[in-house]
C-alpha cells in the first residue's frame, strides 16, 4: 500500500474505536489520465475531516456533499461514477478525458466493522496481505489472509469488489549517518516505509528524520525480524564493516528485491572476500550491489542519496542492468 492508504486505514480504525461512524471510498476503476490509482482510498466523517485522496482535483469536496447530505451511500455501499459528460469533468478537474469509478461504504462503528478493520490494519502493519470483499447487492463485506498481492478487481456486473490490501515498500537502512538522512528523506517522498536500524544507540538518537522506523538493534537481527520479503530494499551505509557485514551476511539470504552497501570499489571487493570467508555462495554475494548506487559522479551526501535510490528505482522496475551498462560507458567518456 502507498503511505497515504495506510494513513486512510488508520483514521478509520481511529474513528471506529472511538464510536465514529464514517465512509470509505475506493477507487476502482479510471480511464484517461488519473492523478491517482486504482485502489487508492479516502474516508471523511460526518463532521466533514477527509484523509486520503481519489483525485487531487475538486472530487472529494463533492463526494463529501453528497455523503454528509444523504444523497449517497446512506446504508450500504453504492457504485458511483465521476467524468461521465465533459462539462462534469472540467468542473471537477479530472485531468482531460479523466473518468473516475469509485465504490463508497457506510462505516458503522460497531464491534463488527473494528475488528474487521484492526484486523485489516494489523495485516498491513505487519507487512501480510489481506484480501476484502464487498458485495453491493446486499452489503456483506469478508476478509481473508492471503499469501500474495493480487490486483483489485470490482465486477460491474456482480456488484463485488475485491481489493487486495498489502505491504508498502520498505527501504530498510543500516546506519543513522548523514547519508542515511538524505537517503531516507527521498525514499519517503518516493513512498517507502523507512527503517534505520542501528546499534550505536547515541547516534540513532541523534537522527532527526521524521516519519521513520529506528531500531536499535545488531542489523543481522533486524533484518531477520523486519526485512526478510520480497518488497523490502536493504542498504548498508555505517562505513564500519563489523556492522555493515553482519548484516549483508543475512540480508543476502532473504528475499529483499534490492541489497547494496556503501564503499569504493576496493572496498567492496574486500567486503566480498569477507563474505566468502563466512561461508556464502558466489550467488548470494552476486546479488550484491557494491559500489552501491548509480555510477553519475556522486560526491556529496545527497548525491549519494540520490544514486542510491536511483539503483533502486531501476532495479525494481527491472532496468537495471542496460541502465548501469549505459551510465559505465557515459563516465568512462567522461
């Protein structure tokens, strides 16, 4: 999920628990140009707070006239459609040609919707998918634990949604030095979970990022408690290998998409013979990026950050390879 979704689904369990009743809004289906996704969500309350975001244009203002007068989704959810004529679209500034499907429930706030809706956020929160689904015929709802991420999928003629909630990325950061800050700051604005992680309790202390995870803890744990899946990206940035190795010995085992460590290239072929030396296999220290980042020169902190969440974005859209290969032969002609 995106940060501001679990925003979403942590207002509604807050409303719910303190006796709140509200509405959740699902996007479920756009055309054209949409400034958000499918799947993406908003809930508002009687009292007209709104948390999330359908479109970034006037939507939102008109779904909450319509829900805090009667006119929609006044029992049980309800199919709405925003863009259906021209006119409707400039008004409410969906991008040109935007159509915009959403699905709105009527949130309750009895004992069934909070523990249907803590168990959801206690899923994500703890980086497990759920899958719900709405039935609009009627107004049943169910959840069910799921293995994997699945793509929403609302059936018009069924009247069912079934939207697969799952784990936001997470960029998982060994080390709380300056890089790690600048790091971290971008990769929260590219919305990623960050967790930095480090045993030197006086500088975690000391690093004042907001909206971060810190753990004080030895990074080998760590990873194993809080980063072992396939959508989280582990980066190694202390400089100190007694720290930085202990944890690539384990992160290069998991199933993280993205593994990199900070160092010159002398470094890091130093770091690779050690990691030789404690017993892992030439296709676990492969997965390895070190030199971490994009080779553009980088010299300042920020810079770094920047190369650094580079490689990542490339490796998780899977280019990689051709990128690196393209950017070596640019710096050589340099």
């Amino acid at each position: 999920m995106q940060a501001v979704d679990q925003q979403v689904l942590d207002q509604v369990c807050q409303w719910l628990d303190s006796d709140e009743s509200c509405w959740l809004a699902t996007v479920v289906e756009t055309w054209g140009s949409s400034p958000r996704p499918v799947g993406s969500l908003l809930t508002c309350n009687r009292a007209g707070q709104v948390r999330g975001s359908l479109s970034g244009g006037c939507v939102e203002d008109d779904l909450l006239e319509k829900l805090t007068s009667g006119e929609l989704a006044r029992e049980r959810a309800q199919f709405f459609q925003y863009g259906i004529t021209p006119e409707e679209t400039e008004r409410l500034g969906l991008p040109c040609g935007g159509h915009l499907n959403i699905v709105v429930e009527p949130l309750p706030a009895d004992d069934a919707y909070r523990g249907h809706f803590g168990h959801l956020r206690d899923r994500v929160v703890g980086r497990r998918s759920v899958r719900r689904t709405v039935d609009l015929r009627n107004g049943a709802t169910s959840i069910e634990d799921v293995d994997a991420h699945a793509p929403l999928h609302y059936d018009g003629e069924a009247r069912v949604l079934r939207h697969t909630y799952g784990p936001q990325f997470q960029l998982f950061i060994i080390g709380s030095g300056m890089v790690s800050a600048y790091v971290a700051e971008m990769a929260q604005a590219l919305d990623y979970q960050v967790t930095v992680c480090d045993p030197r309790a006086h500088l975690l202390d000391e690093f004042s990022v907001a909206g971060v995870t810190k753990i004080n803890d030895m990074p080998d744990d760590a990873i194993q408690k809080h980063a072992s899946d396939p959508l989280t990206a582990i980066v190694a940035l202390t400089h100190d290998p007694r720290i930085d190795d202990m944890g690539m010995m384990v992160a290069l085992k998991t199933d993280a998409f993205y593994i990199g460590a900070m160092g010159s290239t002398r470094t890091s072929a130093n770091r690779r013979e050690r990691l030789k030396a404690l017993e892992l296999t030439d296709a676990e220290i492969a997965r390895l990026h070190a030199p971490i980042g994009l080779p553009i020169g980088s010299k300042t902190p920020p810079e770094i950050a920047v190369a650094i969440l580079a490689e990542i974005t490339a490796v998780r859209y899977s280019v990689a390879s051709a990128t690196h290969t393209q950017l070596e032969a640019v710096t050589r002609a340099a």
